[in-house]
C-alpha cells in the first residue's frame, strides 16, 4: 500500500535533483512535518508528558532538606541573654506507600504513549489539510487557466463577429452576445482568481510558504475495495483509538492510586543538628555547659490512616467516574472513525465516478464544439449556438479539475482515517525525523532539581515579515528532537 507514494516520491525528488524550478507534493509535506506550528506545538505537550514520569519517579525518591538559623534573646529570666546559631538536615525515604508510586509511575508512561499516538493523529490530520491546500491550488491554477483561456476564445469570438456585422452576415444581436458572453467570461476569471489568491494564502497557512509551481502529486497507494475492509483496517491502526485505549489504562491505574491513600505508609528517617552557642552557654545553662551541641537521630515512622470523612471513597469514586467517560469517549470516537472512514471511502469512490463522466462529458463537449462551429460556418447554427457549446466544454473541464481534486483529497483522507498518512507511509525523507523516545529516555530518570532546560523558542516559522526588508521569518530551523 505505501509502494505508490514511494515511487512517486523518488520521482518527485528526481525532478527536483534534475534543477526544476517547482514545488512537489513531498517538499510541502516535507517543509508542513518540520515547521507546521500545530505540529511543533503538540511535540512541546508530548514533552510535558514526559516530564509527569519524571515527576511521578521523584515522588518515590529520597527527600533531603536543610535547615539554618540565628537566634538572639531579647528578654531571659533568671541569666543572661543568650544567642546560638543552628544548622540542621532532615532525610525522608519512603518505604511502603501502598504501590501509589509505582502505579502513577505506569499510569504517566501510559499517558506518554497516548501522547505519542496523539502527535501521530495531529501529524496525520495536518498532511491531510496540507494536501487539501496544495490540491486546491493546483485546481484553481487550472480553473484560472482555463478561464483565460476562454477569454481569449471569446475575444477571438467577438472580433469575428464584429467583422462579420461589418460585411453584412451577422446581426446587431450576434454581436451583443458575444460581447455579453466576453464580460461573463472575464467576471468569472476574476472570481477564479480571487479563489485562488485564497487557496494560495490557505497553503502558506498550512505549509508556511506561498506556492510555486506545483507539481501534479504523485499517485496515491492501492486503498481498499470495499468500506468495510477500509473500516478494519482504521480501527487496527487509527492513531486516536491508539490514544484514547491508553488514556482508559492510565485512569484505571489513577484509580489503583487513590485507593492507596487508605493504606498506612512508612517512611525511614534521619535527622541532624548541630547548635553553637557563641560563647553564652554559661549564662543560659550554668558553669561548664558546652558551647556546641549535636544531634543526630534515625527511625521508622509509619502514618495509619483511620477516617478521613469520606474524602478517600469520594476521590476513588471520582476517578472512577473519570475512567467510565474516557470509556464513553472511546466509543464514541470509534463511532466516529467509522463514520469517518465510510465517509471518506464513498467520497472517494464518487469522485472516481465523477472524473470518468466528466471526461467523458469533457471529450463530447469537445466534439460537439467542433460541430457546431462547422455548422454554423454553413449557416444551420447560430453565434449563440457555438457560445453555448464553448461554455459547455468550459464547464465540463472545470468539473473535471475539481473531480480530479476531490478524488486525491478523499483517497488521502481515507489513508488518514485508517492510520496510514504518516511520515513512515509518505516516505518524507527531508532530514532528521522527530523522535519521541529522545526526549522521554533524556528526562524521565532525571533526578537533579537544578538541571532545566534552555529557554524555549519557537520551532514553526513565521508567515510574516519582521525586521528590515526583505527579511521574512520563513526559514526553516533545523532543530532536531526539539
């Protein structure tokens, strides 16, 4: 199934190797994977996932912290005022805390996969839109060419006709239709135009750079015959279900820790401290007190909880409630994937269908056209005949590009749907992919509090100009597993 885009691809990189000046549908998507900032921006919340596996770890870790004071009394009965300065450390390390820790620790890895499969939905829903973009463009180019086209025909047309009025062979009438049908023409090209000044802002909102050129994209792979082998093949592999199965683990595993707030937990400790007295012992505590004092101490301390008024029954109830919506969420999502995939298997069947009639329509057109201009030049049809039949073949052609367009947007939005518009399957080998792993294997064991990281910057690039002149921030940043 992926062996279509493949090729295809390596034949777009072949043209792009060979100096032409043109955008393909491998570089948009390329140029969408690494700077769309619906993409850059669900990499950085991945990245918070990974952070709560970290967090959840330090939770079963031990806790150190220090303690420091000066002290000076003001006011003593029965001796002097004294002073002391003190230092103390004080250690905790849990010991038994009813698998809370290790089951926050799975329930955040869960969360980090739902996350992952998450990125690959939002990644496959934006190369769909990306493609929606750049096959818009390409429609309303060829609608706007076509439209110029029958201008110029209709130019040709009009001049005829004038001609014709001046020797006599045509009528006042004649000529007024023609010039009617010149201006309708020219109305229509300005709107073509306008939507295709729409579609190319679309495409930079999406790719990040206005459209050059663009290449037909390449074929799309062999898709299912029938809906219900598409349906199968979505609910194997649609990256949404992916992320709302492990959503469900992960609050069951919510569940298993907050029922562990009824079990007693034990922590070992450890204590040090150290006083001087700066010289007042004597006068605080008699002749031959020592000047300094330390202490130092280590235990078991256990925490038995009895009744805490309800609140551990209400909180195991509530994330249980949690856990009962997530699984109404995923039925609901699976109700939608399937309508999804249906919906996008019998648009693309449909427009299938349609390019075949409309080619046919287009070729009829075409040959009804040619007759009715040799009929007229017999004088069996009139000017108003052969603008008709112009006007004809110019619709059958405009339906034909849209058909062609809403085929391939389909057959991408059907490959959406089961799972299979990834970068894996679309082959976009425009430099270093991103790597969820990198990021989770570099933080989740991280045990410093001091170790952050740089200050974020962003990723996706602008569709602005900012600066001086001629400088646009649309330049790729080459910043691997940002």
């Amino acid at each position: 199934m992926r062996g279509g885009l493949m090729a295809a691809a390596a034949l777009g990189a072949l043209l792009v190797a060979n100096g032409a000046n043109a955008d393909t549908l491998q570089e948009a998507l390329i140029q969408t994977y690494n700077s769309n900032p619906t993409i850059t921006g669900q990499r950085a919340q991945l990245r918070t996932l990974d952070e709560a596996v970290a967090i959840a770890r330090a939770q079963g870790r031990p806790q150190v912290s220090g303690t420091a004071g000066i002290n000076q009394d003001l006011t003593r009965t029965g001796g002097g005022n004294g002073r002391n300065i003190n230092a103390g450390v004080d250690i905790s390390y849990p010991l038994f805390n009813g698998g809370s820790v290790r089951n926050q620790i799975r329930a955040a890895d869960e969360r980090v996969l739902a996350g992952r499969a998450t990125l690959r939905a939002v990644e496959g829903d934006i190369f769909t839109e990306a493609v929606g973009a750049y096959m818009d463009v390409i429609r309303d180019s060829s609608i706007v060419a076509l439209n110029r086209n029958q201008v110029r025909v209709l130019q040709t047309n009009l001049q005829a006709s004038r001609d014709r009025f001046e020797v006599g062979d045509l009528t006042r009438t004649d000529v007024a239709q023609s010039e009617a049908r010149l201006a309708l023409a020219q109305s229509q090209l300005e709107l073509a135009g306008g939507r295709l000044t729409s579609s190319e802002e679309n495409y930079r909102r999406v790719i990040g750079d206005l459209p050059d050129n663009l290449q037909p994209p390449p074929p799309l792979p062999v898709l299912p015959g029938t809906p219900e082998q598409a349906v199968q093949v979505a609910l194997a592999n649609n990256p949404d279900l992916v992320s709302i199965a492990s959503q469900v683990r992960a609050a069951e595993l919510d569940v298993a820790v907050t029922r562990a707030d009824r079990l007693p937990t034990v922590n070992a400790i450890g204590s040090g401290r150290a006083t001087n007295y700066l010289g007042t012992a004597d006068e605080q505590f008699g002749p031959n007190a020592r000047n300094s004092q330390t202490q130092t101490g280590v235990g078991v301390q256990a925490r038995i909880p009895i009744y805490q008024g309800g609140l551990v029954g209400a909180r195991v109830r509530q994330a249980q409630a949690f856990q009962g919506q997530l699984l109404e969420q995923g039925v609901a999502l699976e109700r939608q994937i399937v309508s999804q995939t249906r919906a996008a298997f019998a648009n693309y069947q449909a427009a299938q269908e349609a390019i075949e009639s409309n080619q046919t329509a287009v070729a009829a057109n075409t040959l009804a056209l040619e007759g009715v201009r040799a009929e007229q030049t017999v004088g069996t049809r009139n000017v108003l005949d052969v603008l008709n039949a112009e006007q004809e073949l110019l619709n059958s052609q405009v339906q034909l590009v849209t058909a062609r367009r809403d085929a391939y947007v389909a057959g991408f939005a059907l490959l959406n749907a089961m799972g299979q518009a990834e970068v894996e399957d679309l082959n976009l080998e425009g430099g270093v992919l991103y790597d969820p792993t990198v990021n989770y294997n570099r933080v989740s064991r991280r045990g410093s509090d001091w170790n952050d990281d740089p200050t974020p910057q962003p990723v996706a690039t602008r569709t602005v100009t900012v600066g001086p002149p001629n400088e646009t921030q649309n330049t790729p940043v080459t910043r691997p597993n940002q």
